[in-house]
C-alpha cells in the first residue's frame, strides 16, 4: 500500500543535504553511466566483428600457395607452388566433410567493355559453390551453375559497382559485356554490402576462364566447406588437406611458406574466445565501479542513520517495531540507489544511441547495449541499495530507547 507520509518524510530527509545526495547520486549514476557505455562498445567492436566474418562462410578452409622457404628431396628453397584442378578434386573426394568447394583463378586487372566505356575490374574464375563460401546473394538473375562448369559457357555474374560504373541504371541482365577481348552474357548480379572488393569483381565458370585466359588446369587457391563439423575435426581436416598438398608438391613439412591453410573455423573460435575475454573484463571494471558508487550510498546511509539516532530512539520508544525503522532506512536506500541508477542508464544509453550513427567502422559497428543487461544492472542496484540501508538500520534499531535518546 502507498504511505504518502512515509514518502514524504524520505524525500525530506534525502532533500534536506542536498550536496550530499546529489555526490552521492552522482557516484552510483557515473557507475551504471560506465557499465551501460563499456558494455555498448563491446557489442559495437563484436557487431563489427561479426560483420567483416559473415563476408565469407565461418565453416570453411581456404587454401592458399606459395614459394617453398626450406630446400626438400634435393629441390632448392624459393620454388613456386601452384594447384591445379587435381589437387582440388581429390580434396573433395578424400577429405570427408567436405561439403562445398570452389577453385578461384585471379586476373586482376581485366578491362571490362559496354559500348564505348572501358573501365578495368578483377575477373575470378570459380566454381558454383563459390556461393556459398563467399556467402554470395545474388540480387538479380542467377549465379553460375555446373551446366555452365561442364559446358564451358561464356556467361558471367557482376557485381554492383560494375553495373553502377558500366550501365548507369541499365537492367544489365541479358545483355553482353565484353571482358578482355572476349564477349560474355551476363545472367546475373549480386551485391555485397560488406565488402567492397567483391562489388567490383566479375565471376564467370572456372573451365571458361582455364580455357580462354588460363594456363590448363592451374587455380590460384581453392577453398572447403566444413558443414557442420566440430572444431576438432576442421582441425583435422585442415591437417589432412595440408600433409595431402605438402606431399604431392614435394614441400618439407616444417614448411610454413609454401602451403598456407587457413580454417576459418579456428579464426571464428578464437575471436568469440577474445569476444568473451573482453566481455568478462568489461562486467568486472563495470561492476567495480558500481561497486564504487554503492560503498559510498552504504557509507551516507551510515552517516545518515547515525544522525537520526535519537529520532529512532523517539520512534522505538512511541512503539515503532524494528521492522518498521528497518524498512523506512531500507526504502529509502533503495530509492537513491534506483534513482541514480535510471539516470546514468539513461545517459548511457542516450550516448550510445548518438554516437552509433556516427561510427561505423569495418571492426566496430552499431555500439548498443542489450536490455536484458539494463535489467540486470538495475536489479544489482535495487538489492545493493536494500544492503547498504539494511546494515546501518540493524545497528540502530539494535539500541535500546533509552541510549539512542542520550545520543548527541
């Protein structure tokens, strides 16, 4: 039930050292304030995490070449490794797990035609499962598939920058684009708005881009999917593809240089493990400063029950219960801390909520705080102010009449 009286009376107590309360207020706000702010960083810096890793599929192995660093069976350091269509396929039949696959060819600069424009953009040959790996969404169209791998068609998918630099608002779907020298149909187009570089590329069947602008069977690296393995077997089947590749290039196995694997499942583990090593460090520096504000509450509510010694000795002594007292010091702990609490929530919140506008990195992205943590920081307050009033009100009302009213 609603006391107006007893309200009344904590509002006056609060209000009647207003420097102090406001210091006070201020000590617990400032604590929330940091706890809100730091914890909206940390979801920005994991946001833009996760952000520049759903470019490319999390379950993956990419595989890439280099020249050999260390001299093996009679073979001298600095040579060249390149895959070929044979290292890829027999990955894919021997590794189990292996659920998708993609060779890439690279040309870099390949110069892009549509009427009397010509601008350069990167082609990449590849193969359908290219889709899924890239994480590709193709906004218009369709992505290349294996009739056009097995039937070698000059077909191509392009993304948004080319069509924005090349056909300015012309629906390119159809129509012919000529790409070194050599005229293909586009079929489709994507656009992917995390990454910039795949905006400007042109991808077209793997086969095609061997056969007219290769040399055979060569690829310039080639990746996996996972599925749904656990680390541990990823860790395995990266092991396996790299002993595989090692052998059949003649590479030293302490050959760091000339084959280089990279599971992106491992990348992925280790980010969330750094994600929650961050995540723990920013509760433990956000809870010592609550903790911060909540001693010095505990503290003015000691100060404060130690001047109304007397009127509690009044109280006792007209028939107060010590419920009652305890719950009048109790009540009004609770509602200085919840208080100051709301307030540095809501300018906490409020500068995050101005600030993620004007930040939006590649790493850090859309800094925000989960509601369910507002709650829970709140509820931390609710039960610290309950404690920092429950302890001075136990000493007091523990005095007996007689000496509280001696008090000076």
């Amino acid at each position: 039930m609603f006391d107006s009286d007893k309200w009344l009376e904590i509002f006056h107590t609060i209000l009647k050292n207003p420097l102090r309360t406001a210091l006070t207020g201020t000590s617990v706000a400032l604590g929330i304030f940091i706890l809100v702010v730091m914890q909206g960083l940390g979801f920005g810096l994991r946001n833009g995490l996760y952000k520049s890793m759903q470019d490319d599929a999390i379950n993956s192995i990419w595989v890439r070449s280099g020249s050999t660093s260390l001299p093996y069976n009679g073979l001298n350091s600095g040579r060249r490794i390149q895959f070929e269509n044979d290292n890829l396929y027999h990955v894919v039949e021997s590794v189990e797990g292996v659920e998708a696959y993609s060779g890439r060819l690279f040309f870099w600069g390949a110069t892009m035609t549509k009427g009397s424009k010509s601008m350069n953009f990167p082609l990449r040959g590849l193969h359908p499962g290219h889709q899924i790996l890239e994480r590709t969404d193709v906004s218009k169209g369709r992505y290349i598939n294996d009739d056009d791998l097995i039937e070698q068609r000059k077909v191509c998918v392009i993304g948004a920058t080319i069509v924005d630099d090349l056909y300015k608002g012309e629906d390119p779907i159809g129509s012919y684009l000529q790409m070194n020298g050599v005229q293909f149909l586009v079929v489709g187009m994507f656009e992917d708005p995390d990454s910039r570089w795949e905006n400007r590329s042109a991808y077209i069947p793997i086969s095609t881009a061997q056969k007219l602008f290769g040399r055979g069977d060569d690829l310039s690296m080639f990746m996996v999917s996972t599925g749904d393995a656990t680390l541990d077997v990823t860790i395995e089947m990266a092991s396996e593809i790299e002993s595989y590749l090692k052998q059949v290039h003649m590479v030293h196995p302490e050959d760091r240089q000339a084959i280089r694997v990279r599971n992106v499942n491992e990348d992925f583990a280790e980010f969330i493990n750094v994600y929650n090593a961050i995540k723990t460090f920013i509760w433990v520096i956000g809870i010592l400063t609550l903790l911060a504000g909540i001693v010095g509450v505990a503290n003015i509510m000691s100060i404060i029950v130690k001047e109304r010694t007397k009127e509690i000795g009044v109280r006792k002594a007209l028939g107060a219960t010590p419920w009652t007292v305890i719950s009048l010091i109790i009540q009004e702990s609770v509602f200085l801390t919840v208080v100051s609490g709301c307030l540095g929530l809501v300018l906490g919140v409020g500068l995050l909520e101005l600030t993620s506008g004007m930040i939006d990195h590649e790493y850090f992205t859309n800094p925000s705080v989960d509601f369910s943590i507002c709650l829970t920081a709140l509820l931390i307050l609710a039960i610290a102010g309950a404690l920092s009033g429950l302890f001075p009100a136990i000493r007091a009302v523990s005095i007996r009449p007689v000496e509280a009213l001696r008090d000076e």
